[in-house]
C-alpha cells in the first residue's frame, strides 16, 4: 500500500509517501531532515478513510538500508479512527 501523508514537524509541514503501515506505526520515504524522537502530527488515508494523530520517530533511514528508500519510522502516540485503521489493517 502506498499513500501521502501530510506530515508537521514543529512548524514545518512536508508530505512523504507512506511505504508501510503497521498496528504501531508508519514508515515515511523523505529526505527531510528529522531527529530521532522528535513529535509529529500526520495526516493520511487508507482505503478512503481519513487519520490523524500523532507519533514520534522512532528509527531513521538515510542510507536507503533494508530494501528501502530514505525515510522514518514513525511510532504512534495517538490516531484519530483508531478502531477502523486496525480492520482495514486486518482487511489488508
């Protein structure tokens, strides 16, 4: 599954591809430059539903490691609609 996420970092606002999706989290391709823990806030949808919520990173990517393009992993802290994501991620 591949999707946008509309990403804010302090005052900063970006979009990055959603390149994997989990029950904890998100990994995000994007050469922007983000520090380990730091907060987001995301914006995203999968299959047509809208989320929200917030997360921190939790582990970087910018040597394209792991079969993957540079980016983050995102560990939540809160999604909005969390009920639906875990069935559409159980749908997946």
């Amino acid at each position: 599954v591949t999707t946008t996420a509309s990403i804010t970092q302090n005052s900063k606002n970006f979009s990055a591809d959603v390149l994997n999706v989990s029950e904890g989290g998100i990994y995000v391709s994007t050469r922007e430059k983000i520090s380990l823990e730091d907060k987001i806030q995301f914006a995203m949808k999968l299959m047509g539903f809208s989320f929200s919520g917030e997360g921190k990173i939790s582990w970087e990517n910018q040597s394209g490691k792991f079969d993957k393009p540079e980016g983050y992993g995102i560990a939540f802290t809160r999604v909005s609609g969390s009920l639906i994501y875990n069935c559409i991620l159980f749908w997946m």
